[in-house]
C-alpha cells in the first residue's frame, strides 16, 4: 500500500516536472524566434476561413469577460515583451503586438502535444487527463492570442497613413487606448 502511494506520487512529480521543463523550453525556444519569422501570418497563424471574427470569439466564447484573468508569460526571458507594457499605438507598436501574438500561439501550439509523451510513464487515465490538462491550459490562450490578432489587424488597417512619432512618456499622443 504504502509502496503504491510512494510510486504514484513520483508519477505525478515526473510529470509535473516534464511539464514545467517542457513548457520553459518551448517558452525560451519561441522568445529566441526572429521578429522577421512572425511579421507575417503562416498556415498555422492565418485567420480561418470558417468566418472567424472579434465578433464571433466574443458572441460565443464571451472572451473579453475573462481574457484578462490569463498570465502574460511574454516578459519571462530576457528581451521578452509584456503585451500590456506597449503605451503607444502607433504603426510599429501595433504591428510588434501582432508578431507577439503569432509567437504566443506557436508556443502555445508548441506545448500541447507534451501529454503525448505522458504515455510513457501514465495509465491511461492519467494520459487522458494531461490531455485535458493540455488543452484547458492552452486553448483559451490560443483563442486570446487569435482574437487580439485580429483586433490589431483591423486596428492596423484603419490607422491613418501618417501618423506622429510617439514616445512612452506621453500616452496622448498615441491614440486611444486598444483594449
């Protein structure tokens, strides 16, 4: 009995722990990602063609409700961006957001599938249950990062052409506040 005890409780910290090394080797891996690799959308980032919308991620999943209550691991390593420390929304600050939000959802994309490797040392229960851990920890940051993208991609597209420069010390000049 106590034998059990001591073997499933070492399963549940191999786990743990090939969870937490995974998801800072994947977070370290993507904060190492060129800016030139997400300024643009790929298969994997692209918006759906099934009318994926702001409207749509709000009308059924209510995101904006509980969106702020998600961590922001942006700022973890070195050279990492916070996406609540960009003031201005200028051109260039709006279009760093957008790779930021590409470089999250591959992170997010990247650590999912670690509870496949679970199968080595689980029961199949407890393989089902990192499934489920890995997707209600990654999919609501996945539909996040999507919605924002989306929300800055239309706020991109309805910037003016000519816009002043901005500096971090005053927020008037950098237009209304994206929220």
């Amino acid at each position: 009995m106590e034998e059990s005890i001591i073997s499933h409780a070492l399963t549940v910290l191999i786990c743990a722990t090939g969870w937490v090394f995974w998801c800072v080797l994947i977070g370290f891996v993507g904060n190492r990602l060129p800016l030139r690799m997400l300024d643009h959308d790929t298969l994997l980032t692209k918006p759906r063609p099934w009318g994926e919308s702001t409207r749509n991620y709000q009308r059924y999943l209510a995101i904006r409700q509980w969106k702020g209550w998600l961590p922001d691991a942006g700022h973890t390593f070195p050279g990492g961006l916070r996406k609540k420390s960009l003031v201005c929304r200028n051109s260039l600050a709006l279009q760093r957001l957008l790779a930021e939000t590409r470089r999250a959802e591959l992170v997010h994309l990247a650590i999912w599938p670690f509870w496949i490797v679970t199968v080595l040392w689980m029961p199949p229960l407890g393989v089902i249950l990192n499934l489920c851990f890995a997707t209600a920890f990654n999919l609501p940051c996945l539909w996040v990062q999507r919605f924002n993208r989306l929300r800055l991609l239309k706020r991109l597209q309805d910037l003016p052409t000519t816009q002043p420069a901005c500096s971090r010390i005053h927020r008037s000049e950098c237009g209304p506040r994206l929220q």
